[in-house]
C-alpha cells in the first residue's frame, strides 16, 4: 500500500512536471516569437532611419553641387562679359584708327594740292619780283647790292638806336612794378580765400549696436551680404571689428548709397535680398535727388546763374569725387573764390572768372568715361552747354591742352595750383611719388640720343633734351610721339603727362 501511494505520488509529480515543461515551452514559444516579431520591426525602423539619413545626405550633396556650378556659371558669364567689353573697346578704337587714317589721307591729299599752287605761286612772284630789281637798278642807277647795303644800314641804325632806349625802359618799368604787383596779388587772394582741408578716405565706416546684427547681414549661407555687395558695388567688410562694418570703395556715391541702404535695413529690421533690392533702388533715387539740389544750392551760394540744368546735376556730382583725398567740389569753390578774387584785382569781370573756375574740373564727372583729358572734355561739355567762350577757353586751356585766348585762362590755372598746393590738400604715397618720376625719367634714357631727363611740375610733365647733332626735328618729333606712347602703355598716373623733347643748337663766342 506504502509503495501503491509512493508511486502514486511520483506519477502526480511527474505529471505536474510534464505539464510545467509544457507550460514553459508554450511560453518560450510566444516570447521567441514576440522578439522575433520586436526585432524584425526595429530592424524595418533603422533601414527606414538609414534611408532617410542616406536621402539628407544625398540632397545636401546635390544642393552643393548645384551651388558650385551655380558659381561656376556665374563666374563664366563674368569672364564672357568682360571679353564682350574688351572686344568692343578694340571695336571702337580700330574704328577710330581708320577714321584717323581716312582724315589724315585727306588732309595730305588737300596738302599735296595747296603746296603745289603755292609752289607755282612763288614762281611767279620770283619772276615778278626779277622785273621789278631790273627797273629800279635802271631807274636809281644802283645796282641791287648797293641799294640793299645802303637800306640795311640805315634801317640798322635807326632800329638800334629806337631798340635800346625801348627796352632800357621796359626793363627798368618791369623790374620795379611787376614782380611785386604779381606776388601781392597772388599773396592777397590766398589770405581773402581761407578753406579747410580735409583728406578723404575711400572706407567708410558703419557703426552697429551689436554684433547679432552682423549676422543678420551676413544671412544665410551670405545671401544677404552678397546681394548687398553686388547691387551697391561695395566691397562690404566684415571682421572682429566690435561694433562697427567697413564699407570700402574708391566711388564715394556707390558707399554712400551702401551706408544709406545699411541704416535704413538696420532701422527697418527686415533683411532679405528682395528687401535689400527695395532700399537700394530707393536709394539710389534719393542720392540723385541729392546731387541735384547740391549743384543748385552750390550756384546759388557762389551767386552763378543761367547753368544748364545737366551742368548743375555734374556739380553736385562733384561732391562725391576726389582727386589725391582733395574733395572735388569743395577744390572748385575754392578755385571760384580765388579766381572772382583774383580778377578783380586786375580789373576783370569777376563773375566770369568765378564761372569758369567752377567748372574747371567738370570733365571729371562725366556719365561715361571717353579717353580724353579731363581739360578738353569739361571744355567739350561747357561748349555743348552754351558756356560763354571765355569760360570754355579757360577750361579747356587750364593745364595747357589749348592755346590761352583770354586773360581768364592763367587766372583759372594760377588759382587751380594755388588751390592744389595748399599744405594738407592733396596726398600722394611718397615712395609711390618719386619711384613715378625716376620711371619716367628712366624711360626717357633708353632712346638713343638723349642727353638728360627731367620729370617736372609733380610729374605732370617730362622734359627731354636730345642732342642737336645726333637728333634732328623729325626723329625728335618721333621720340616725343613713341614716349607718349610708351608711358601710356606701360604707367599708371593722375590726368595726363606732357612730353617736351628740347633739341637746341647754340652758337657761343667770346668778345675780348
């Protein structure tokens, strides 16, 4: 009976062991399954994340490729249009070459003709003037020698005597009255005519209350300061400055305009491309606006009436133009004053000289940018404009392009150099200065023949000096046209050079 209950017992215990084990394995089962089932979805979640991850790489890719070529084209179609301007200036230069030629193939046809009737006129007056020595040798019994000697001698002597006391009298006049007159003029007009002279940078600074703002300028991936720099045509500066943007250009409208646009975007707050092309556009406008009402408040305060509207839209022009940091309109006020001062110490038309010394230097203002001097061309403008002859010869002949035709000439160029020559006016980098005038010097020398050089009036001339009997006129004539040349090609200098070539022959004897 004990064993019946024993194995009885076992078999309960192997049963319920039987039944556990099933149990456990059901179990095993389904969380085998459920993993599995957990595995394979995480699996699918990181493919998905991969693939995504695989996409935001490829588009970045993309998106910098595109950005790459996009300034590969941009920088293609840069090239092609300076080729497109560089082809059409060789355009218009050979097409002024062959009118040059077509006129001067005129002129030596229309030479050629005139030297011959001259030629054939001047034989006739040869003849005509045989007949007539052959009459009076008949009629005073001289031969023509005599008569000759004895006219030369007479006319000599009067000539001599009259000669003398003339210019003993001159000299002793001139000697006491016009270098003092001269200088107390020159002297008194500076002293009425005090100006301050102030250098002008081509930077300007932009000051700013944080640097979070420069960020904002800057924007995304630099959209906004490109957009800036490209439409103002303002090299924008951007730097560990703290509080401050440097605006640099050597055209002071195009960072004004910069600056102008800067604070109004700044103020305004909105800072985008669309944005920044509103301000600019407005901007530029409004400056116009500003140049034209200082042309008119400048002839309204030197007292100058009846300017052409264009002239006095260049003059305000003349507020944002600088020549050596001396600013420009404020060079031409000046050059007014001294020349109405000056003209009526000589007893002139003062309101004349001070025209024409304002609008000296308008052909450095033009709209375009013709190869001429600025002389010539402002000289050009003032003449289209019905400027009085006076004004236009002044201008025109201020640094000695044109013969002089009136006294109001000298006193524009006299005033234009006291104006430049003030200490503080005008700046040059020194080394810069003399390494200009030894170039052009050195220059001078490698023609065969020249004897010395010499660069004068702040290297705004050459004087070359050849030897008289190594050089004759006509190859002088071409040292001074090759040099011109030469210096053009090979310098780069302020306004224009005048190359003199001085061949001179001189004959020297001693009386004991």
């Amino acid at each position: 009976m004990t064993i019946y209950i024993v194995i009885s017992a076992l078999l309960g215990i192997a049963v319920g062991i039987a039944l556990s084990y099933t149990l456990l394995k059901n179990t095993l089962q389904k969380d085998s399954v459920r993993l599995l089932k957990d595995a394979q979805e995480e699996a699918e979640l990181t493919k998905k994340e991969r693939i995504l991850q695989a996409k935001e790489k490829f588009l970045q890719l993309k998106l910098e490729h595109e950005k790459q070529i996009n300034e590969r084209n941009q920088q293609m179609l840069v090239a092609e249009n300076r080729v497109k301007q560089k082809e059409n200036q060789i355009n218009q230069k050979t097409e002024e070459l062959n009118r040059k030629q077509n006129e001067a193939t005129i002129a030596k046809d229309t030479l050629t003709q005139q030297l011959e009737v001259v030629s054939r006129k001047q034989s006739e007056l040869e003849k005509a003037s045989a007949q007539q020595r052959e009459q009076l040798e008949v009629i005073s019994s001289l031969s023509q020698e005599e008569a000759k000697e004895q006219l030369i001698k007479m006319m000599e002597d009067e000539a001599q005597s009259e000669a003398v006391n003339l210019i003993k009298d001159i000299m002793e006049e001139a000697k006491m009255t016009a270098n003092m007159e001269a200088k107390k003029i020159v002297v008194e007009t500076i002293q009425r005519t005090a100006v301050e002279n102030v250098i002008e940078n081509s930077v300007s600074v932009f000051n700013i209350d944080n640097d979070e703002i420069k960020g904002r300028i800057i924007g995304r991936e630099g959209r906004n300061i490109r957009a800036l720099e490209s439409l103002t045509g303002v090299d924008i500066i951007i730097d560990d400055s703290p509080d401050a943007i440097l605006l640099s250009s050597f055209d002071p409208v195009r960072r004004e305009i910069a600056r102008l646009s800067l604070h109004k975007l700044v103020t305004d707050g909105r800072i985008h491309p669309a944005r920044i092309e509103e301000v600019v556009a407005k901007t530029k406008k409004q400056i116009e606006q500003e140049i034209v009402e200082i042309g008119k408040r400048t002839t309204i305060d030197l007292g100058i009436h009846g300017v052409h509207p264009e002239l006095i839209r260049m003059i305000g022009k003349m507020r944002y133009r600088s020549s050596y940091g001396q600013n420009l309109l404020q060079h031409s006020k000046e050059v007014a004053n001294l020349c109405a001062t000056m003209a009526s110490e000589l007893g002139l038309n003062a309101k004349i000289a001070k025209r024409a010394g304002l609008l000296h230097d308008i052909g450095k203002v033009p709209d375009n940018e013709p190869e001429l001097p600025h002389a010539i061309l402002g000289m050009q403008l003032a003449e289209k404009f019905k400027e009085k002859a006076e004004v236009v010869n002044a201008i025109g002949a201020h640094h000695d392009e044109i013969e002089m035709e009136s006294l109001y000439a000298p006193i524009v160029q006299v005033c234009d150099a006291i104006s430049g020559a003030r200490p503080g006016a005008r700046r040059e980098v020194v080394e810069a200065y003399i390494r200009r005038l030894n170039k052009l010097e050195e220059m001078a020398l490698t023609y065969p023949g020249v004897m010395k050089t010499y660069a004068i009036q702040a290297g705004r001339e050459l004087r070359v000096i050849v030897g008289a009997e190594k050089i004759n006129d006509e190859e002088a004539d071409k040292i001074s046209i090759d040099l011109s040349k030469k210096i053009q090609n090979e310098m780069t200098y302020p306004g224009q050079i005048k190359i003199t070539v001085i061949r001179e022959t001189r004959a020297v004897n001693y009386a004991k």
